[in-house]
C-alpha cells in the first residue's frame, strides 16, 4: 500500500481566475538495487481526491509536477530515475459526474523523462469532481547506476482551483492522446488501414508489447512499446482513427512521451503536408537519458480538423550495440465546446 502525505497549499497569481491550490503526495520509498529497464522497475498505486469530496465540489486541475526526492521526500535526487508518473481517473464515471459530451481517456497526465512539470495557458483546466476518486501510479527506473544502492520516492504535487472561488469562467479540456505503432504479427502495413494502402514499410523488427498490443480489422498486431536496434529508425503511423474527432476542435497543450535515445515526434496534417506540432529530444551527452522533450503550450491553440489525415512521425538514434525500448506518444489537450459548468 502506497504511504501518502496529503497536504493542501494555496497560491494566488496577480492575474489568476481563482487561488491556485495544489494536492502533494510523496509515494512509498523504492529501493533501487540494481538496473531497471522502462516499465520494470518497482511501482504502486494510490487513491487521490482533490478539494472537499464531502462537499463534491466542481474542480479545475490546472497543472501536475512530478520529481525524485529521497527517502525523507525533501532531498532531490536524480529525475534519471523516473520511469512515469501517472494520474487517471475512470471515464464511465467521469462522465455521470460532469456534463460533456467528449470522448474523454482516462489518462489525465503522463510525466516521464525530459518533462517534470504541465501547466496549462491560464484560464483552461480539466473539470472533475472533488468526489471522484483519482488513480496515481509512480514507477521508477535505473538505466545508468550498476551497482545501485538509492532509496528514492516520487514527489507529485496535483494542482487545482475550485469552481466557487473563479472570477471568471474557465475553458474546459479533455485529453485525447496519438501514439507510434509498430508492427507485431501479420502482412506489413499501417495501423487500420489494408495491406499497400500506404507508402512504407510499419517498421522494422520490433519486440513483444505486453499489455501495449492492439489488433486491427485487419488480422495483425500492433505494439505501443517496441524495440529500437542500433542505428537510426524512422516510424509513421496514421493516427487519424485514433483521434476520431467528431468535429473540428482547438489543441492548447501537448505533452510528449519518449524514450532516451528519442530525436524528435512530429505531427503531421497529410491533408495540407503541413506540420501541426514538432517535439525535440535532448539527450544526456554522458549517461543514458532524456534531458529535454519540447511540449506545446497556446492560449490560442492549434485547429485540429476532423476530416483532415493525420499522421505521427518518430525518429529514435540508437547509439549503443544493443537494442532499446521505445515509445512515442502525443498526450493532446482540446477545449471541449460541449461542457457545461452547473
């Protein structure tokens, strides 16, 4: 069971809506005693519920900040070692509890290498519940330190503001995410689409998924988390499915997942051959690592259309002699024209 300190600030901006509160918890201190690869190393789970579930007041998440602290949740320690930090909430739920019509996830962030920190434009949040229960997961990793004697937790401050407290009205948003695929098993060719519909090859020789497989209509598997061999590998995959968007709709903030040896993850209208939205990877020159990974932050956002294609491009340099994991995901947050705050 993950041990948690709960404690409650509140900050005011000169030019915030509201106070900007903000919900820290510190997970279970995680011994790291010898290396682990993305996803394998120790994590848990906790039950996080912001504002006054009592009152099951209206509340706006405005941002989420992960680091690694020591055993004592003070110390800083190397963000090399965090895996993930993430925060979920239930859909079906959600959607009983606060009127939209978006096809929300139940992801609401992911931090990992190269981003410790969302904050979105001022004035836009996602609404939930204070009664709903939210799901933080923390896992950490150790690619560099062998052997490893570190006692490390993660620090996660959920930040807020409640509806009662607003000076103005906020603008609603939903996450949608796009993500790389690769081929498993089956004729190559693209996600959803039927065997030579597209130019290219899926990928190249990839690893077993695990709980990242996805089947298409078309009889093969697909993996979220694949392997890199030595060298450079370029991925495409048509993510217009996986937006599924029923109308236009304005993106105001896009975080992005990758993993060390990343070049870069764009997006990419087919339909205009324009790009959308180009993230940058750094990496650590000295160690295995993400510095760096560019996001996108807009007030006035980016259009995306809903009969336009889409298409998400990433790039890993694989450095080493020997094959590495990867991932490439978009996590994109649209304002949602549909809610309607009581």
């Amino acid at each position: 069971m993950m041990i948690s300190t709960l404690v409650l600030f509140a900050v005011v901006g000169a030019d915030s809506t509201a106070p900007e509160h903000h919900r820290e918890v510190l997970s279970p201190v995680y011994k790291v005693d010898k290396k682990y690869r993305s996803m394998m190393g120790p994590q848990s789970s906790t039950e996080v519920k912001l504002g006054d579930p009592k009152a099951d007041e209206l509340i706006w998440i405005t941002g989420y900040e992960a680091t690694m602290v020591g055993a004592d949740g003070r110390t800083p320690q190397p963000q090399e070692f965090m895996c993930h930090s993430n925060l979920d909430l239930d859909p079906v739920k959600h959607r009983r509890a606060v009127p939209s019509q978006a096809a929300i996830s139940g992801r609401l962030f992911t931090l990992s290498q190269g981003q410790f920190e969302i904050r979105f434009p001022e004035g836009f949040g996602i609404p939930v519940r204070s009664s709903e229960a939210l799901s933080l997961t923390t896992q950490v990793l150790n690619l560099n330190h062998d052997p490893a004697d570190f006692d490390v937790r993660h620090r996660v401050k959920i930040l807020f503001r409640r509806h009662r407290e607003l000076k103005r009205p906020m603008t609603a948003l939903f996450q949608k995410s796009v993500y790389g695929l690769a081929l498993l098993e089956g004729e190559d060719g693209h996600f959803g689409h039927a065997p030579g519909s597209h130019e290219g090859q899926g990928c190249l020789e990839k690893a077993n998924a695990s709980d990242h497989e996805y089947a298409d209509a078309f009889g093969r598997r697909f993996t979220g988390h694949w392997v890199v061999q030595p060298g450079r590998e370029v991925n495409r995959t048509p993510v217009t499915r996986l937006l599924a968007l029923p109308q236009d709709a304005r993106v105001h903030y896009i975080a992005v997942h990758l993993h060390p040896f990343a070049q870069s993850l764009t997006l990419i209208d087919k339909t205009t051959n324009k790009t959308v939205f180009a993230s940058s990877a750094e990496n650590f020159a000295d160690k295995i690592g993400l510095k760096r990974v560019d996001y996108l932050s807009s007030p006035k956002g980016i259009m995306i259309h809903h009969d336009h294609d889409y298409e998400l491009v990433s790039v890993y340099e694989n450095t080493t002699d020997q094959p590495q994991d990867s991932m490439a995901v978009m996590y994109m947050y649209f304002a949602d024209p549909s809610f309607r705050a009581p």
